[in-house]
C-alpha cells in the first residue's frame, strides 16, 4: 500500500505528487469520456474513430446493444456474422443505437419512439441487407474480394486542389480538365 503524502519527504516526496496528479489527470478524463457518453450533444461516427480504447468501448457498447435490442426484431437477426468488417454497418447499427437511446432521454417521446420503430430500424435493416446479404467471413480476409488492402482510392483526388481553390470565390466547380488520351 503507498504511503500518504504527508509520511512522504524529500525526493519521493516529488515523485508521489507526480504520480498523484498523474492520477488526476487520467481520472478527469475518464470523467469527461463518461459524460460525453451520455450527452447527446456529442456525437460521434464510428468512421472518424481514431484510438483503440475508443473503438473497444464503441464495439462493446454496440454489440450489448445489437443484442439487447436489435435482436429482439426477427427481420433483424439476420445479421452477417462479418458485419463488423464493414464499417457502415456499423456506423448503421451505431446511428440507429444512438437514435434509439435518444428517445429516452430527457425530452424523448412516445412520437420518437414511433418513428424509430416505423422509420429508422426498417430502413437500416434494408440497408444492412444490401450491404452484406450474401457476403461471408471469408471475403474480408487477404485476397478476398473485400481485402482492405484491396481498398480503391477515391476517384477526383487529383481534382481537389482546383475545385477547393474555385468553390469559395464562385460556388461553381471549374470544369474537370480534358482527359489525356493515350494512342492505342
């Protein structure tokens, strides 16, 4: 057991007021994630997650979710078992949680309620199904069909300077430039 502060002299005494406030630091933050969680003003995309404690937490969260709640639908149950490999899926499945969650909060409604069971969860079950009805684990892995490493880049990159540099001036895209062709 670590000694209190006040038995504490010298240099362990340094030592123990940084570790402390190493402690306070990493406590306050915890705090603010746990606030966040609950507050709807933030919200956040699973696409834009960018540290590994996060995205656990976000799984977690969504997959005590998907079957707490999504599972209770029989046409939802027909999740693919890689759905966690596409990542709008589970952006789906994390959009429709938090409107779901967000009819139970302060000032939710049975009107909310509503239209996330006439609404939102038939659209997303739609959608989930044309993302993935017939893919298999298989295909995310290397060589597969959906290989992240075989990811296509976005098409207009090299466009990008040129449309930024016109849109704020005119609102009007400059037109693409004309294709290069190369003789067959």
């Amino acid at each position: 057991m670590s000694e209190s502060p006040a038995e504490v002299e010298g240099p362990d005494l340094h030592a123990e007021v940084e570790r402390l406030a190493g402690m306070v630091v990493a406590l306050a933050r915890k705090v603010g994630e746990l606030e966040s969680r609950d507050d709807p003003s933030a919200v956040r995309s699973w696409l834009y997650v960018d540290d590994e404690e996060t995205a656990g937490f976000m799984l977690a969260d969504l997959c005590a979710w998907v079957e707490k709640v999504w599972f209770q639908y029989d046409d939802a149950r027909r999740l693919q078992p890689c759905w966690l490999y596409h990542p709008g899926i589970v952006e789906e499945l994390w959009v429709l949680m938090n409107v779901h969650r967000g009819c139970f909060r302060k000032g939710g409604s049975y009107q909310q309620m509503e239209t996330w069971h006439a609404t939102w969860r038939p659209a997303a079950v739609e959608r989930i199904r044309k993302y993935a009805s017939s893919c298999e684990i298989t295909e995310h892995q290397p060589g597969g069909d959906l290989d992240p490493a075989r990811h296509p880049p976005v098409p207009g990159l090299s466009d990008v300077d040129a449309v930024a540099g016109r849109w704020p001036e005119s609102d009007v895209p400059p037109s693409p430039p004309t294709p290069v062709s190369h003789p067959v």
